[in-house]
C-alpha cells in the first residue's frame, strides 16, 4: 500500500515506492540495544527505556548485563552473551528482568552478533515482553483454530477484492479448493453468483469502514451447480494497528433453506391474505356480472396478470349443460380484468357479455368438460393457440408475452358452471402447484356467490317479465286526458316488487287512474299485484264509486294469502272537470294548476287493501283542462336517508317547472329522485286534462 494509503494497483505487480509498516511491531514494543565486546551498551532504543526504565543516559556505558538481567542469572547471561560473541550463533531465551523501580518482568531474548566495516564485534540485542508475545501467540492461535473449524465460510480479500485466505467451510460451500481462490476475485471464481453486488459492497466497506451485516445473495456454485442457493454475507474492513486498511474479511452462511421455509410461510401467509379478502369482496351483492367482477379484482394482480370470468351461456340460462368429448363449449364472458401491460391480453379475451364458441381441443374447454385445472406452466405457440379462440387472438397472446396459463372450473352444488382462466405476462415466475391451490380456494368460494346470483338473476328476470306483462298498455291521449306512465324496477341486489299502475278507459269519456303497491317482493308480490289489476278492471266497468271499489277491492285482497296492498282509484269526469278519488294506505296523489303551486291532494287516507272492516271515503278534486294530476308509489320518494316531508317537498318543487312535456316530466322525476340503492320499485302515473271534445 502506498503511503497515501490507498491500496495498490490491480494486477501482479507489486507497489513501488515508499510503503507504510506494518503495525505488527509496534504491538509487540520490541527493545533494540547494541553492546560493544565488553557487553557494554553502546545503542539504546526508546522501546528498551520503556521496557527496562532506564533512560539511555543512564544506560548507555554501562555493562548490559547488570541493568538488563535479573542478578540471579547474570552468570548464566554473561556466559551465553560470549559464546554468541566467540561462535557467532545466535541465542534466544527467556529471563526475568529488574526494573529500575525494583519491578520485576519476564522478557524475551533474541541476541546475534555484528560486524562493522572495520571488523569489531558488536552484539544486538532484540528484547521483548513475554506477556505481550504470549496474548499475541493465543490470539494467533484463537483466530487460526476458530476460522479452521469454524461452519461459516470465512474468507480474506485484498483490496484489490482478491482472495488471500478461505478457510475449509467456505471451501465446502464453494466446492472449489482453497489455493484456487488466491489471487482471484469472486466474479473469477464464482461466475453464477451475483457478484456485482457483492463487489459494490465490498468497495462501499473499503471506502467507508461500515460493514455490511446479513445481505442476501444468490447464485450457484460447482459445489451444487444445479440448485440456486441463498446466502448471509457480511463483510467488514481490515485495518492494522496503524490504520492501514489490510482489505475486507467476509462471512457466508448458507441460509437456503431457511429462505425457502420463509418463501413458503410468506406463500401461505399471502394465500390466506388473498382468501380473506376475496372473502370479504367477492358476493357483495346479487348481481351476477358484477360478482364475476368482484372475482377477477381478487385475482389481479396477485395471482394474474389478467383474469377473465367465464360461464357457459346454458348455465346463464338456467339450464345444466353437460359437454360430450367432441362438444363445443358455449361460454359468456363476465368478466375480464388485467394489470396495465395486458392491454393485449385483454383484447384477446372475449368482451364481458359476449357469448362465444370454444371448439372442443380448447383447454377452457377441457376444463368446462372434465371439472379438472388446466395448468400449463411453460407455454408454447401450440399451447397459445388452444388456449385463444382464434388465430388472431393467439398472435395477441404471442405479442403480449404470456408464458404461463392457468384454468380452474367454478364448481357449485355439484354443478359446473364455468371457468376462471388466468395468464402471465409480467410476472416473470411459472405458475406453480402453490397457484393452482390458491386458484382453486377461490373458484370454490366465488362459484357459490356467483351461483346465487346467477339463480337469483333467473328468478328475478321471471318476476320482471311476470310484472312488465301485467302493466298495460295505454293510448297517450284516453277521453279527456293526456297521460304518461313510468315503471323503474328495483335495482339488480333487489327483488322485482308489485308496483303497478292502469289507464281503463270508462263510459261518457270518463277515465281510471289506479297506481297500487303491493307489499312483499319477487313472483309472489308480482301474481298477487296481477289478480288486483284484473279484479281493479272488472270493477271500474261497472261504474262503481271509487270508495266502493276499494271495498270490493280489499274483501278481494282479505281473501288473498296474506296479501297488503296500498292503491289509489282515481276517477276523470272530462264533462264535470273534476276527478273523484278514493285513497287506500297510500302517498296522496299531486295536483299542478296554472296559476298556483303545486300540491298535495288532502284525501282520507284509508287503510291499505287486505286489513278489513274499514270503510273508504270519496274525495273529488277540480281538474281543469291543463292541469296535472301525478300519482306514484313510494319508491320514487323514500329513501333511508332523508325524511318523507323533505322528499314530497322535493317532488312539488321538481313539478313547479311549467311548460314541460309529460315525458319529459316523467323522466324529470325519475332521473332527480329515484336513487340507485334504494331498492324499491317505482310506479308513475301522470295525466294532463284535455279540453273534451264536441
């Protein structure tokens, strides 16, 4: 090392110039005196001053012997002292010494002769502290058994990052010998391992002095060129007593299989994270399309790079589709999801709601038929082509990268309903057995929910259809009035309900208004909201009193199987301008005239169809040519968050808008009021009276 202290150039050479020494000596305080022939000190170092006490005043002239050794061995000394000057060999020993403060200490000799230029005989005399060369020895010793035996590789670089040293348990984790490490760097040695880290490291604890403590690393060695290993690195900075950074000492420890046993408990960790969330998120309704959603958001990114949800179209129907060997497969997409680099992946799939043909060698196919996983870790061109639809779609797969497909049957009461088919493109790992285990948790938690709501989405299609063919159908303009009418079913998560409403036409141009509500939801609600409709018709021929019809109406509903229902029965008399109304448990009807605010009708209210045993009274209202009368059901103004008041009050100010269409009224008031979570029907009547014709 220069005397700059930085390290020397790489390569063989050595470093030319002055070096810096090593601090080895100034551990040990080696004492250097000089005796002529008569044993006399003529050289005194400030190392024998410290180690004797004698300033070299007061040594130097003196005989060596009396100041340096123990009086009891001084004959003993002086006799060794001149075979060493007569023979010229060297002797080394042992012996106490008195301090000058009467101290006694045990000391090394190292003594040999010297000649100068002119041939005298002189005597060097190397002493030291026999403590300090013994501690120096153990810790030797120490040092030598502990990296000998130790079980961590143990190795010594340079500051060129060159090996110095290996000791045996690094030989073993390497697989390579020692004296094939020295003089080479890690890269040289260990090509499979990540190096350029390592010597990044290694550099960083050069220059700073701050070592680096437990940094993974990975790679292969000829020791097991055939498994990736993981290791503990440290590495800390060499310096000696002076401060002369020596290189970088590193320690290795094979932690393999502790890695894998944490990659597997943070496997498990993750899968049961995974399965918690799709717990919670996945069935959050009764909607099918979007609890195939909710399923797919589970799945990317965490299992997929793209997910889609698919169902044969037979099982979306409401029927049991079984697939002979040679039979297509007729699958609805519902869902598709994918992490922003599968834009290509998702133009591939089919787009949710579209209903295609998968031939019969396609693997979604395979897995629809049989009810098994389809997993394909490694994927090929061939494997592209059976997994997209067609050839076209394959070239988008290629072009996205997928290289892995994995697909799992949705499985319910023993049915199976579809698939859940996942590719990766930017997860660079394979699908694995730890995938498909995950894969397939989900499918069974998530083929349930979606069971439920694909039974549920049958049952409530019937009801609407049910109900959307009890409504009628009416002219816009009947006798004196103008109408308009709206039904708005109840949002996906709920049942149809038994909102209904009438136009009858009557004798003399008069008219029938009715707009009823039928508590309960789902076919029962809608059949029960049919036999009123049909009994409100064959009474309203008859030419009864509203409050007379409402009586029949509830001795009708009282004979029904528990069934309640509010109405309101409206009569038009274009002739009389009036209406007259009957009101049974339900939201009073409104009325808009020119030249004042709109309003609440104040009726009776009555009790609702089906209580029994109490009357019904008639209220007649004017209603001149160009007034508006609304009639609606409750699900156009309640909602769980605001009182009713605040909603009527709401409704009257939305119809103080004059100069409206009737349509445009209607979609007015749904559009405003109607809100998506409330989950009720909704039934809306509006009549404008006309000028009676001639």
């Amino acid at each position: 090392m220069s005397a700059a202290g930085s390290p020397p150039a790489d390569g063989d050479e050595p470093a030319r110039g002055p070096v810096r020494p090593s601090g080895l000596l100034d551990v040990l305080r080696v004492a250097s005196v000089v005796l002529d022939a008569e044993g006399r000190i003529v050289l005194w170092s400030p190392q024998a001053e410290e180690l004797f006490g004698y300033g070299a005043r007061e040594a130097l002239g003196q005989y060596a012997a009396r100041i340096m050794v123990h009086e009891q061995h001084l004959d003993l000394v002086v006799k060794l002292f001149a075979d060493v000057m007569r023979t010229g060999r060297s002797w080394a020993g042992a012996f106490p010494i008195r301090r000058k403060d009467g101290g006694t200490r045990l000391v090394e000799f190292r003594n040999m002769r010297l000649l100068d230029a002119e041939g005298n005989v002189y005597a060097l005399g190397l002493a030291v502290d026999q403590s300090t060369v013994r501690r120096l020895e153990q810790d030797v010793a120490l040092s030598t058994r502990i990296v000998a035996q130790s079980p961590i590789g143990l190795a010594v670089l340079d500051t060129g990052l060159r090996y110095v040293s290996v000791n045996p348990a690094l030989e073993q984790i390497n697989g390579i010998p020692a004296e094939e490490h020295l003089g080479r760097t890690v890269r040289e040695v260990l090509p499979l391992v990540d190096s350029e880290v390592f010597e990044a490291d290694a550099r960083r604890v050069l220059d700073t002095g701050r070592p680096v403590v437990d940094r993974p690393t990975t790679g292969r060695t000829p020791a097991d060129p055939d498994e990736d290993h993981v290791w503990s690195v440290s590495l800390y900075r060499l310096e000696n007593a002076l401060g002369t950074v020596l290189g970088v000492a590193v320690s290795m420890v094979d932690v393999t299989e502790q890695y894998r046993a944490n990659a597997e408990a943070e496997t498990a960790r993750r899968r049961l994270a995974v399965i918690a969330d799709a717990t919670a998120r996945i069935g959050t309704t009764l909607d099918l399309d979007r609890t195939a959603g909710e399923l797919a958001d589970v799945a990317v990114p965490e299992l997929a790079d793209a997910a889609a949800v698919d169902l044969l179209d037979a099982v979306v129907r409401g029927r049991r589709s079984t697939l002979g060997p040679a039979e297509p497969a007729v699958i609805r997409a519902l869902a598709v999801r994918g992490v922003d680099a599968a834009a290509e992946v998702l133009a591939a799939a089919d787009p949710p709601g579209r209903v295609a043909r998968y031939a019969p060698d396609r693997l979604i196919t395979e897995c629809v038929r049989t009810g098994l996983p389809v997993m394909v870790p490694q994927t090929k061109d061939e494997d592209l082509a059976r997994i997209a639809r067609s050839p076209e779609a394959a070239a988008l797969l290629a072009r996205a990268g997928v290289h892995s497909y994995l697909a799992v049957p949705l499985i319910a009461r023993g049915e199976v309903l579809g698939a859940l088919d996942l590719t990766r493109t930017s997860n660079p790992l394979p699908f694995d057995e730890d995938d498909l285990l995950l894969a397939r948790e989900l499918a069974s938690r998530a083929a349930v929910q979606i069971d439920n709501a694909r039974w549920y989405q049958n049952a409530r299609d019937t009801a609407l259809t049910l109900q959307r063919s009890l409504l009628p159908s009416h002219p816009p303009v009947t006798g004196g009035l103008e109408v308009a009418s709206r039904y708005q079913p109840a949002g996906a998560t709920s049942e149809v309900g038994g909102d209904w409403f009438d136009v009858i036409p009557l004798e003399d141009d008069r008219t029938a208004l009715v707009v009823g509500d039928v508590m309960g939801s789902g076919i029962p609600a809608a059949a029960t909201m049919g036999r009123l409709r049909t009994a409100t018709h064959t009474l309203a021929s008859l030419g009864l009193d509203p409050a007379v019809l409402l009586e029949h109406l509830d001795r009708i509903t009282s004979g029904l199987d528990q069934a309640i229902a509010t109405c309101v029965y409206v009569v038009h008399d274009p002739r009389e301008r009036r209406c007259t109304i009957a009101n049974a448990g339900h939201l009073p009807p409104a009325r808009v005239r020119a030249g004042h605010a709109p309003e609440l009708l104040d009726l009776p209210t009555g009790v609702p169809l089906g209580v029994g045993g109490v009357p019904f009274s008639t209220t007649t209202v004017e209603l001149e040519p160009g007034d508006l009368l609304v009639l609606y059901t409750d699900g156009l103004v309640e909602t769980r968050r605001h009182p009713l008041d605040e909603r009527l009050d709401r409704l009257l100010a939305l119809l103080d808008h004059p100069g409206h269409s009737l349509e445009e009224i209607c979609d007015l008031l749904l559009r405003t009021l109607h809100e998506p979570d409330n989950f009720d029907d909704v039934a809306l009547l509006i009549a404008r009276a006309t000028t009676p014709g001639p």
